[in-house]
C-alpha cells in the first residue's frame, strides 16, 4: 500500500491511497495528513493498512494532473516544522563506501592512508546486522535540518550561493512518529533525495556536518508496511532534457551493511528522539552518487530517482539561491 498527501484545487490538504494502475488516487475520508492518520492507528490500537481501509471513499483524483500542477506535498510533515527531525546515515552500502573514498582519494591522492569512511564502512560489515535481541556496531550519524528544509516532489531544491556544490543522494527513508508514551512507530518507508555538498565535504571528513545541512526531497509516496529485502532503482541527472548520467542503484537490507533495525536502535536511543509527537525523517545512505562519476551538477539540472516499488518517481530541479552574503550577529 502506498499513501500520497496532496492539495485540492481549493487549497485542502487530503491523503490518498495509490491505485493498482499508479496513476490515481482513492481519497481517504476526514483525513487531511499521514501524521494525523499514524496518531489515530497508535491511540486505536490498529494497524496502519487496516484504517486506511476503514478511510477509503469511493472518490478518485487524478494522480498524474496533481504532479503536474504541482500539488503533491511530501509524504510526511508536521504543522509545527521544528518538531520533524531529518536525520540520516552514511557508508551503509557497499557503493556508497566506494563513492566517499573516490572523494578522499580525489582530495588527498592515492598514497593517502586509509580513510576514516573506509574504517567505519568495515566496522559495519563485520557488526552492523547483528542477532535479533543484540546490540550492533554503531553507524555514522548526522542532523540534516527540521521539515523546513524538506522541499515537495516537483520543488525547486535550492543551492546556497555559498555552496561549492550541489549534488543527489538517492535514497530510502524511514519515516517516523513518537508515540503518546515515548514509543517510535514506523509510519512507512520513501524514496529520497538528500542533496549535499561533497566538494565540501572532501576537503575536510569534519566538514561533513556543513555538507549536510541543506534542503532535501521526500516521496511522492509513502510505502506502507514492509520494505523488500532488496530494492533496486534508477538515479538520474537531465540536463536541457536529456539524460546527462544515469545509474542502477541497489538497496534495501541485501545491499546494506547494517540492518535498519540497527540503524533505528541508534538513532532513537537518545532521548531528545522520543518526544511523544515529534516526526523523524531517517536517511539510510545512498548506494551511489553522480558525485563520484565525475558529474558536477548546477542549476536547471534536474534529479530523477525511482524505484518500482515506490511507484512514481522522485524528480527535483536546482535552484541556485541568492547569496545574503555575511551574516551578523546583533547584540541586545
């Protein structure tokens, strides 16, 4: 099952769930957001498919005209935007390892010791997926931003004019919300686009925090339920209209060197990740990356990620911001 948040023509916030032939969308009855939808299933007591069900009207929309009239909104998102958290992971796959130490090599030569991505990707393929009641091997971690930095599929994904580059992460994100008593629920799982700067981030490895911190793109939709074991994908960059690179990306547990289990163990066993109602937006790393083929994006290109089991592709434009130049401090 796949849910889609959307607008009316008039401006009202609606949920729909996807059709068997993908392009429309079957209205879920006073229901204006997946949030609302998850906080009803928890103080229920019923399972997310079955109320969508309970939901479901016998009215359709038009799945294709709302993409193009831009009326799609992401997958997931809170009233109050500093109470949704986007978080992610890295060096969980296999390319993404590859890719990050391409950038190390680039940036400090062949003859460079070991990096530290190369170390910890290996920690995790000996401790990342560990036996149902254990702990795992601890993962790279970052803070991306709040739901402000979450832009909807079709959404203009701005540049920072301080940027020193702009490129796609297509990945699969997990999307959360705390319960009432502090419990983490999975709502469902996403396409993503986590867009960072990796020019920035070779330089210096302490650097990869400044990298992260930039807008992203979720959806369109939410796959409710279980993620296949493996996922496989295409990320794609056009430039003018035409396909400038193209590559297969893999994912789900098959292709990663920590089990989601493990990955969301790390992240909500802080405290300050289960207050009840916050949402949490949880990047799993990218397989691969135009970055490391030698691409260099800029605006007017636009990202295409997709994966059939989440039904219609993520696409993303860049917009080059404009540069607010230094920013000072005003004392009271």
């Amino acid at each position: 099952m796949r849910l889609v948040q959307f607008k009316t023509a008039e401006g009202d916030r609606k949920v729909g769930r996807v059709s068997a032939d993908g392009n429309h969308l079957q209205v879920l009855a006073e229901t204006a957001s997946v949030r609302e939808l998850a906080e009803e299933a928890i103080a229920s007591g019923v399972q997310l498919v079955a109320l969508v069900e309970s939901h479901a009207t016998e009215g359709t929309v038009d799945y294709e005209q709302l993409l193009r009239e831009g009326r799609v909104l992401s997958p997931l998102d809170h009233d109050e935007p500093a109470r949704f958290l986007i978080t992610g992971t890295g060096l969980t796959h296999t390319g993404s390892a590859n890719a990050r130490d391409k950038m190390h090599i680039l940036t400090h030569g062949e003859d460079a010791e070991e990096s530290d991505s190369l170390k910890i990707f290996r920690m995790g393929l000996t401790g990342g997926k560990p036996a149902e009641g254990e702990l795992g091997v601890q993962p790279e971690w970052f803070f991306k931003g709040v739901g402000t930095c979450v832009v909807a599929p079709g959404a203009a994904l701005p540049m920072p004019a301080f940027a020193r580059a702009g490129a796609e992460e297509a990945e699969i994100v997990g999307l959360y919300i705390v319960g009432p008593d502090g419990s983490p629920y999975r709502i469902g799982y996403a396409l993503g686009n986590e867009y960072s700067d990796h020019i920035t981030e070779a330089e210096n490895y302490l650097y990869l925090a400044h990298s992260k911190l930039r807008s992203c793109s979720i959806g369109p939709e939410l796959l409710v339920g279980d993620l296949p074991a493996e996922v496989r994908g295409h990320s794609r960059i056009r430039r003018d209209g035409a396909v400038i690179w193209e590559e297969e990306f893999l994912s789900g547990e098959t292709h990663m060197s920590h089990s989601i289990a493990n990955l969301e163990h790390y992240h909500f066993r802080y405290p300050m990740h289960r207050r009840p109602g916050d949402l949490h937006a949880y990047f799993f790393g990218a397989a691969v990356m135009s970055y490391a083929f030698g691409v260099q994006t800029g605006p007017g290109d636009e990202y295409e990620i997709e994966a059939e089991i989440f039904g219609k592709p993520l696409r993303n434009r860049v917009e080059l911001s404009a540069d607010e130049g230094l920013v000072t401090v005003t004392q009271l």
